[in-house]
C-alpha cells in the first residue's frame, strides 16, 4: 500500500520536495482531523444550545402560571386589606354619628352616663334615660359583633391567602433561580461558540494555505519527477537515478537501500513513473502482472462488506435523507441529519439510505469519522461494535485512498483495476466483512477520498479485471519496489506455480519514488553490538566487527543477516534485523525501510 514518509534532508535536494509535501499532508490530515472534531464539537454545542433555550421555554413557562397565581394572591390579600380598613372606617362613622345624633336628640351633650342619669327630672324621664343607654348598648353592641364577625372573617382569609403566598414564594424563587441559571449558561455556551467558531474559521483558512502549498509542491516534484524519467529513460543501463553516499570508515557501517513495501506485484510509484513516460494504464498493468490477460466482468450487482470501525462504542450516525432504520425493536423512518445511535447494547442496527443519493456519515467516540455511500451495518461481535458499509464494488473503488488524485489519469486506471481485483478475490474470506479500511487490505476513507480523477479511472474501467488461467488475480501491490518487484514465494513462501503472474519484474520506473534511495547515519559495530548482542551473544560470538549481506533473493532482498562477531557468526532473519533496529532508541530517528539494502559500498550488492 502506498505509504507517505517524511525524513531530513538537504534544502537543494529535489528529495525534499516529497518531503515536504509528506508533512504538508500530515498536516494537513491533523487539520481536517481537527476541523473534524471542531465541527463535532460545535455540532454538540448547538445541541447544548437547543436544549438549553428549551430548557429555558420550559422553565419560563412553568414559572408564568406560578407568577401569575402569586400575584392573584397578593392582589386579593391587597383587597382583603382595604376591606378591612373601609369597614373599620365606616364603624368609626357609623359611631360617630350614632352618638352625635342620640346626644342632640336627647340633649345629652358632653355629659358622662352617669350625670346624665342623675340628672333626670322625673322617674319617667329617669326611665326614658335608662332605656335609651339600653338601646344605645345594644346597638354598639350588634355594631361591634359585627364588625368583629367580619374581621374574623377578613383575617382567616388573610391567613390562608398569606398561606398559599408563602408555599408559592419558594417554588417562585427555585424557577427564577433555575431562569437566571438557565440563562447565564445560554450566555457562556454561546461566547464559547463564538470561541469555536473563530477557531473553525482559523483552521479552514490553515488548511486552505496547506493545500495552495501542496499544491504547487506537488507540481514541482511532478517537474522533477518527469526530468528524472527522461534522464532514466534515456541511459537504460542506469537502474537507479540517485547514488548512495560514500563508504563509512573502518570499525563502522552505513546502510543504504532502495524503496519502501513488500515489492510484490505492482509498484504503485513505477506504475506513476510508467505514467509519466507515457504509457497507458494497460502497459502498466501487463508489465506488473506478467502473463495476464485484461477482460471485463459484471460488477453491477455485486456488493462488498467493508469493517471500517471497530471498538466498544457507542457510535452515531447522521444521513444527508431520510434512511430506514431496523434493528431488535422494530423498523422506522430516520430522516436527514436526526442521529441515529449504535452501541454494544442496541443489537444489530441497519441503516438503508431510501434514497440513492443519500450519504451517511460516522462519527466515532472520538468525533467525526468518513462519509459514505450504500448502507451502515451496526454489528456486535466478540466484545466489539463493528460499523460494516456494504455497497457496490464500483462505489468502494471510487473512496479507496492508495495514490493521489494528482497523479496522471493512466497510473489510476492501473490502481483501480488492481484494486478491482483484490476486492473481487477477497469477497466472502470472513464471516462478518469481506475487507477492513485498513493496510491490512485497502485504505478506504469513503466519500472523503473521492475525486474526479479517480471517480473518471473507476467509470473508464468499469468491471475491468485482469486474468490468470481464466481466474481473477489476487492484484497485489505495494509503494515503492526499489527498482525491481519480488517473486511472491521468496517473500510469502509457496512456489510460483499457485501465483505465475506474481514474479519479480525490473522497474526503472521507480526512480520517481521519494524514498527510491534511502541511507543511514554512520554507525560504528561496537554500537550495533549492543542492539544485536545480548551477553550470551558476545560470550558466544565474541565482539561484532562486521555484517555479511550477501544472501540475498533473485531480486536482491536480502534473506538473512549475518552477524560476524570476532569468535563466529549469527545468522538472523532480515526481518528480525530490521525490526531490531527500527525499534531501538540507539538508531535514533533513522530507519531501514525494507529487505532491499547493503552496506556503503559493497561489491557483492550491484544497486548503487
């Protein structure tokens, strides 16, 4: 598979330039993966933001009626008041005028009752006295129980409004705290937008730098590219473009090698190069597929199962329309951007666009993941949430991301019906997906990897595949082969007789490749004896003081390693050795990229 890599190197080196267009999309991946999660987030916030101006409605217009209850009660208490006032006012009246009256009738002015008993003239006029403060106390009297009866009556009903008053005030308060609350969240998850969005505003134009940048670096190493196949081209004794640098000192080793990837079957960079010289994506494919034959096969109605996501979950899924949705607890009608959440616990879950147009997108625990064509199968299996796409094998070409859509039109024909291929003979091989989204098969990153070029190659060969003995080919292909593609049984075992058309090729094309020629720092063998050595090994083999590199496959991947020690040899596998080295903090930052290397220089290795 295609693979990007960034190391140093000198500023005046046309190496550089692929370089710096691997970094640039690096960076530009971290980007989009940060715009990603910026839009997920913001996604988020506006949901954080509806659910809070609801909240909010909800809240307002619980707190209205409780409002309005209490002020019915104040206002009635406040009647309740001034009733009482009035009716104490018209008693003191009411009074007043009794007496004013009773004393002008009977002339009793300003005297004390007594006085005005002792004062009578006669026995009868003693009586009439005595009967009219009857009468007079009795009628204060009825006044007065009145009244009372009345007060009574005003100050229960005050007692029981004041009451209610009370048991509403700390429902009233709660609501306008829960208002206040409700509101300074709106207030903070809004400026915390504003926030998000002026960081999306900020990445969008990052990312709008990187890609005028990649862009005019990938014109400038496609400049480059085409005078080094020309150069190539025209001295055909000349395998390889780019020279190692010089031999290292005594007591020490430099490694210097060419390519990246299994070299098996096609090279996606040679099939670049081969572009470039000129030729169609057919010569490309004839030339790495030896002996096959091109034909076309119905690829209409035949459907591929892709895992792209796998963990403990939970997931979401967002469609661009409306969508069936079936799982455990029945059928429904999802429609455009409602999410539709999956996890371990929700059982199989199948979204079906009704429309074919339709994209859904994942997102993923950690935000958004890749939009895609046909459907989404939610599957628990083994303690996972599997998210497997099942749509057609021309719809899956078209959002595989295995060479860039810069490349010339012919190299991704080539691509595409290698990859056809593959797909086609990986169909069925588990009980669960046919393929993964990873290296391990393709990579595939759905609508997001989608271009015109590469949608024009997957149209202009549709159902095209290549032929062995009648059958479809297990297309396999890697980067960069370093100048010449490997025999499959030198590399995987077997013999050639299952795999004919999978024998090593030479390709000067390669020459274009970034990483064609690649080399080390100088290391002296006392301190790769302490990568390779352990202190049995030194007891055993004595100190390393040199290498043996000469057993090497028809195509000059090295099989083994010896390791020369001053009292015998190690012999290892090539890939222990590149794995020890790759992974030990001694070797720094350096890197042995592949089978296809030798010590600077070296007579028995002839690619220099």
């Amino acid at each position: 598979m295609l693979l990007y890599t960034a190391s140093p190197a000198q500023a005046d080196d046309p190496g550089t330039l692929a370089d710096r267009l691997a970094q640039l999309q690096q960076q530009q991946s971290l980007q989009q993966q940060h715009l990603a999660a910026l839009e997920a987030q913001r996604a988020q916030l506006q949901q954080t933001l509806l659910g809070l101006q609801a909240q909010l409605a909800d809240t307002g217009a619980a707190l209205a009626p409780i409002a309005a209850q209490a002020e019915t009660l104040q206002n009635q208490l406040n009647l309740n008041q001034d009733r009482l006032g009035r009716d104490e006012a018209a008693y003191r009246i009411h009074r007043q005028a009794f007496h004013t009256d009773v004393r002008r009738v009977y002339a009793m002015g300003s005297l004390h009752w007594l006085d005005f008993l002792a004062s009578s003239r006669s026995f009868g006029d003693l009586l009439d006295r005595i009967l009219y403060l009857d009468q007079f106390a009795v009628a204060e009297f009825h006044m007065a129980s009145r009244l009372q009866a009345e007060r009574t009556a005003l100050e229960g009903e005050r007692a029981i409004l004041a009451q209610e008053r009370a048991a509403l005030d700390p429902l009233l308060q709660e609501l306008q705290a829960r208002v206040a609350s409700v509101s300074r969240q709106l207030d903070t998850t809004a400026a915390y937008d504003s926030q998000l969005e002026a960081a999306h505003r900020q990445t969008l134009i990052a990312l709008a730098g990187l890609r005028a940048t990649g862009r005019a670096l990938q014109t400038a190493l496609d400049q480059y590219q085409a005078q080094q196949m020309q150069m190539a081209l025209k001295n055909p004794g000349a395998t390889y473009g780019v020279t190692c640098p010089p031999a290292a000192p005594a007591g020490s080793v430099r490694f210097c090698g060419h390519g990246w990837g299994h070299g098996v079957g096609m090279g996606q960079w040679g099939a670049y190069g081969m572009a470039l010289a000129g030729n169609d994506y057919r010569a490309i494919l004839q030339h790495f597929y030896t002996g096959t034959i091109l034909a076309t096969v119905d690829t209409a109605h035949t459907p591929i199962h892709v895992a792209i996501l796998w963990g403990a979950g939970p997931d979401r899924i967002v469609a661009s329309g409306p969508v069936q949705v079936a799982g455990p607890s029945g059928s429904r009608v999802a429609q455009a951007g409602e999410p539709i959440s999956v996890a371990l616990s929700s059982g199989l879950v199948r979204v079906t666009p009704l429309n074919p147009d339709t994209r859904l997108t994942l997102y993923g625990p950690f935000g958004r993941y890749h939009a895609y064509r046909g459907s989404l199968v939610a599957q628990p299996s083994g303690g996972l949430l599997y998210v497997i796409n099942t749509l057609s094998i021309e719809d899956y070409l078209r959002g595989l991301a295995e060479v860039p859509s810069t490349w010339r039109l012919d190299a991704i024909k080539a691509q595409i019906v290698a990859a056809r291929c593959y797909a086609l003979t990986h169909l069925g091989t588990t009980a669960l997906y046919d393929v993964d989204d990873t290296t391990q098969f393709q990579v595939y990153r759905g609508i997001d990897s989608e271009s015109d070029p590469q949608n024009q190659a997957v149209d202009g060969t549709t159902g095209q595949v290549l032929l062995s003995d009648g059958h479809v080919i297990i297309a396999f292909f890697s980067a960069s082969d370093g100048g010449h593609t490997a025999n499959v049984w030198d590399i995987w075992g077997g013999s050639g007789t299952a795999y004919p058309y999978l024998v090593g090729v030479l390709d000067p094309w390669d020459v274009v490749a970034p990483r064609h020629t690649w080399y080390t720092a100088v290391y002296a063998y006392s301190a790769l004896e302490r990568v390779y050595f352990s202190g049995a090994d030194v007891a055993t083999y004595g100190h390393l003081v040199n290498l043996d590199l000469s057993d090497r496959d028809p195509s000059d991947r090295l099989n083994t390693v010896g390791l020369i020690g001053t009292r015998g040899t190690k012999r290892i596998g090539v890939e222990a050795f590149l794995r020890a080295f790759n992974d030990s903090p001694l070797t720094g930052t350096d890197v042995l990229w592949n089978e296809m290397f030798g010590a600077t220089p070296s007579p028995t290795w002839r690619y220099w």
